[in-house]
C-alpha cells in the first residue's frame, strides 16, 4: 500500500493508503484503478512512529485487524464504520520527490 495522507489527532492518527488489486477474472473493477483505504491507529508509540517515518507516497506493509461499528451521523441516520486497526507496519520503500538534479 501506498501512503495518500497522513492525519494526526488527540487520539488516534488516521491515513488514507491506496493500492491497486491484482487482475481477476470475476471482479468487475479495473486493475489500473487504486482502492483507496482509511486506517486508523490508537496507539501511542505507534503513532509517533508512523508520524516520525512515514510520508506521502511511501510504499508501506501494515499488520492489523477489521473492526465494524456503527454511529449516529448529524442528520440522526444510523451508518457502518469499517475500520482497519494497525498494530505495527513496514516500510517496503521511501517514496523520493522527482529526480535530483547533479
């Protein structure tokens, strides 16, 4: 997974990954079109971590689990959350801005 953003909260840090899925004969959505995610991470050190290492565009492993849940929205209509709870990742590889120039 790619890192998209990278969103820093009281409690929890929340990033949006993104990442293309592999062809399939029955699956009716485009190779070439990423799936975007939403993480969420509550604990502490982790989230520095992540914070301290990680940016835009870095090619990352995350190991975690699916939590379900449902709230109230403002509008009083009852909505699903999926979240994916991480509880450690890897760095595969540091995304780099262009070429440098010598």
């Amino acid at each position: 997974m790619r890192i998209g953003t990278i969103k820093p909260y009281e409690k929890a840090l929340v990033l949006t990954v993104f990442h293309t899925l592999d062809a399939h004969p029955v699956s009716p959505r485009s190779p070439d079109r990423p799936a975007w995610n939403t993480i969420v991470c509550f604990k502490r050190p982790l989230r520095d971590q992540i914070a301290d290492h990680l940016s835009p565009g870095d090619l990352c492993h995350f190991h975690g689990y699916v939590r379900t849940g449902t709230f109230t929205d403002d509008a009083d209509a009852k909505r699903r959350a999926v979240d994916l709870v991480i509880q450690r990742f890897d760095l595969l590889h540091k995304h780099i801005d262009g070429p440098t120039d010598p």
